[in-house]
C-alpha cells in the first residue's frame, strides 16, 4: 500500500485525498446517528412514479466507488492548485448536504425493497445494496455530485487525454440514471447534487480555500 501511494499519489495530494474521504464518511453516515422526527418526499408526481426498475442499472451505482477512487487520485496529480480548489470545493459541497441532511432530511417513499424477485445477478445485487443503504440522506445524491466534481476536475486537468474526458462524461450519465432507475434517488436528488457541486466549487475558488490544505502543508511538512 505504502508503494503504491509514493508511486501513484503526489505526497501534497496524500492528506486532501484523505480528508475528503473522512469527511464523507461523516456527512454521510454521522448524521444518522441524530434521530429524526420527520422525513420529506421530494418525488415529483407523474415522473418519478413512471420510471422503471432497471436492477441492470446496479453496475453503474456500484461501479462509481471506483470512479470516484480514480477520479480523485487523477485530480490529486494534476498539480497542487487544480488539487487543493478541487477538493476543497468538494469538501464544501458535502458540507451543504449535511446542512440539507439534517435541515430536510428525504427519504424514498416508493422503495421497491423486497417486492421484486430474485431472478439473476443484478436483482441480487440490487436488493444487496438495498440491505446496506437505507433510502435516506437522497438530496442532495453524494452519488451524483461526486461523480459531476470528477467530471469538472477531468476538464480542469491537462495532464490526462481526451478519451478520459469523454468517459467522465458517459459514466457520470450512467451513474445518474442509475440512482433513479435502481429506485434509490429521485430526479431532483440529481439536480441537487449537481447544483450543489457547482455552488461548492465556486466557494472553493472565490475564498481561496485550497489554502487551508497550503496551510497544513507548511504547518506540518506534509511536502519535503
């Protein structure tokens, strides 16, 4: 493992990677331990009612947690100033939806949850995903706004070729679709991810605040 981060991630990419990777887990799993006393539906009627259960659609949501490990780790190499806003950013997006989590907590009133059978692969991991992730915490979708901050800092990056912009493009698509057609999220989960990544970057780059990563760096030598 040691090798593999001297090989693959710059030593000042090391402890942003890392703090996002925390704070998600606190945004996302934290709040959960506060009780909630009332949940909101923000399902839109007459669309998100109408849209099918894909369970094929399992391999773009699982396949994101790939996306994302390599999407961040391409952001962390591009150079320190693309890394530190980017990240930054992200980390303010997500503080957002913890603001939203806890202010208009959501959840999934039509969850197909044990009311489909059983018949293959993607129905298994479908339900599979189903018993891990309860349909909670939906806007704005953490799955969406990661997946649009990779995009963003696939177009922000010179480094990488073409191709990798256009399959940012084509699996962040997918992944949308699959929040809603594995019947985890609904439209304006997607809408709200994208809106609040946008609002995060833009914070990030208008206050500069890249510089608390510059900040750990002298602070501690994270970089010799």
């Amino acid at each position: 493992m040691k090798k593999f981060i001297e090989k693959w991630i710059p030593r000042y990419a090391v402890v942003p990677l890392l703090a996002c990777v925390i704070f998600n887990t606190i945004v996302y799993y934290g709040n959960r331990l506060v009780p909630k006393y009332r949940f909101f539906d923000v399902a839109i009627p007459g669309i998100d009612d109408q849209i099918p259960l894909w369970t094929w659609m399992i391999t773009f949501y699982v396949f994101s947690y790939v996306f994302w490990v390599v999407g961040f780790i391409i952001i962390g190499r591009e150079n320190k100033k693309v890394c530190y806003e980017m990240l930054s950013g992200e980390m303010i997006a997500k503080s957002i939806c913890l603001v939203f989590f806890f202010a208009m907590p959501t959840e999934m009133v039509d969850w197909p949850s044990g009311q489909f059978e059983i018949n293959n692969v993607f129905d298994w991991a479908t339900q599979l995903i189903y018993d891990m992730d309860e349909p909670n915490n939906l806007f704005p979708s953490i799955h969406c706004l990661e997946s649009w901050v990779v995009t963003r800092g696939a177009f922000r990056c010179k480094k990488p070729k073409n191709w990798y912009k256009i399959y940012c493009v084509i699996i962040t698509l997918g992944i949308f679709a699959s929040t809603v057609l594995v019947r985890q999220h609904v439209v304006i989960d997607i809408l709200g991810g994208v809106l609040v990544a946008e609002l995060g970057l833009f914070l990030a780059k208008k206050l500069g605040a890249g510089r608390i990563f510059t900040f750990l760096e002298r602070k501690k030598g994270v970089e010799v």
